[in-house]
C-alpha cells in the first residue's frame, strides 16, 4: 500500500515513494519543534519538516534550474553585528558574499554556516570613494570596517590566514550598511517587525569577550592570532569618516519602525473599495 507520487518536469519524470505517518502519531507543536534545537547548528524555525514530496520538487527544480546570483557567492566570514540603537544586542553574524565589482560587495548574513542556518539578514559593503559620494544623510546608515577587521573580530573561515588577510587588506577601509530581518537574540521563532539598522564595532572594550570566545571555540580559530597577524594593516589609512559609525560617536541611533498610511492601490477606485468591502476593510471612497 506504499503512496508515491511523480512530478513531471518536460520530459523528466520523478518518482519517490511517499511514507504515510504512522496511526496514532500526533502533529507536532511550534513549542516542540523550539524545544529540540539542531545539535549543531541554531534552533529549527517552526513548522512541519520538508516532506519527501517537497524533497522530490526541490531536487527536480534545482537540476533543472540555475542560480547565477547564488553562484556568484565566493566567500564566507563570519565578525559580529550590533544593534544600532541598542548596541548591547549583539549578533554572530555569518557573511556569504559576492562581488559586483571591484569596490561593492553584496552579502547575505547567516546565524550559522549550517544547512539549517536562518537567514537574517543582508549587508551591502562598498569602498570608501563610493562612500564620500553618498549623500550626508544616507552617510549616518553605513558602520565602518577599519577596527572589524584590524582587531580580529572578522574571520574567513576555512581560508589560510595568509590568504584571508590579503582579501583583509582590501576590506579594512570599506564602509557596510546592514539590515537584519530576524531578531534571532531575542529568541523570535519567526522574523518579527521590520528590519533594524546594525552597526559594527569600533574598539575595544564594546564586544562582549564571551561572545567572541565563544565564536572561537566554536570554529576553532583564535581572534587574537587574527589580529597580531594584522598588525600594521592600518597604517597610511585615514582615520573612518566622520559621518559613519554614527551611534558610537553621537550617542544616538537611526532606527526603523511601521506606520500606517492610506495605500496606493492598483486598479480602479471603484474595484479597491469592492476588493476592500469583501475582506471586511474600511469603505474606501469612490
């Protein structure tokens, strides 16, 4: 009585045998599924495993399908986010980044280099000549990266230190902006509210020791050997801009909040107030 099901893709055809669940088998809870953190990586996000179903879709679509943006991915280092308003949250933040060209940098921020690590969040890194062109204003969002990564704080892993501190060099006078979208330190099982701003650090003293020991430990590297081996890496660079790093030198922070305000719908007037009434909204004005 074994199930199986076939997914066709033009002229492909996968098939794999679908396991019925036993009787009696209750569904599980998002407090079990929080409960049972993956032993070597962070807590799964709620809901249901991926199904043998699913599994069988994913591996037809991806050897079906290519990923050029994905493909582009050619490095991993991981260093430490803060908030920018309240910098005593702090992150492990796992970088898998590209490069658009010689001065912009494009990175998606992991809270683990796992199979089951969550996506929380994005930072976009550029060169210092780009960054004395931004705007006053949009100067204020961006963290600098001289301290980030003279001090050790980032790592490449997996990468001979020598190799890692000539792609070092290059970064150490770049400027990031980051956004993160899961506010994983607080423990929210599901991305909550909308994105906050995070800043990086600027000097010693601000992160907090254990947390970076703990990063150590955990991949077996030693921030400390990082850093004398970046000795120098500062000198004949001028100090970060002024306008970066913005809640270290002010004491006050950019942060981001939702507000309501009429929307903008598409189509006419008369089929937003209709489309409005039938989900029970306000009545809309014709």
């Amino acid at each position: 009585n074994q199930q199986v099901t076939s997914v066709v893709f033009v002229d492909r055809i996968f098939t794999l045998p679908i396991a019925s669940k036993p009787s009696g088998m209750c569904e599980p809870s998002i407090e079990a599924s929080q409960a049972a953190p993956c032993p070597a990586g962070p807590p799964p996000a709620p809901g249901e495993p991926v199904s043998l179903q699913q599994k069988l879709i994913n591996t037809a679509t991806s050897a079906l399908q290519s990923f050029p943006p994905l493909s582009k991915i050619c490095q991993h280092v991981c260093a430490f986010h803060c908030y920018a308003h309240d910098t005593t949250r702090q992150v492990h933040a796992h970088h898998f980044c590209s490069h658009l060209n010689e001065e912009m940098r494009q990175c998606i921020i992991y809270d683990s280099g796992e199979p089951g690590a969550r996506l929380i969040g994005i930072e976009y890194i550029i060169s210092r000549r780009l960054y004395e062109g931004l705007p006053q204003e949009e100067r204020r969002f961006w963290h600098s990266h001289q301290y980030e990564v003279s001090s050790g704080q980032l790592a490449a892993l997996g990468v001979p230190l020598a190799a890692a501190n000539l792609d070092a060099s290059k970064l150490v006078d770049t400027y990031g902006k980051t956004f993160h979208t899961w506010q994983v330190d607080l423990g929210h099982p599901l991305p909550y509210g909308p994105p906050q701003l995070m800043m990086s650090f600027t000097g010693d003293g601000q992160l907090d020791p254990a947390l970076q020991q703990q990063r150590d430990e955990m991949h077996g590297i030693s921030s400390e050997e990082i850093r004398n081996s970046r000795a120098g890496m500062l000198d004949g660079l001028a100090p970060p801009h002024a306008d970066a790093d913005h809640p270290w030198r002010t004491g006050q922070a950019w942060t981001t909040s939702m507000q309501l305000q009429d929307a903008q719908l598409a189509g006419s007037k008369e089929e937003a107030a209709a489309e409005a009434a039938k989900h029970g909204g306000a009545k809309l004005s014709t």
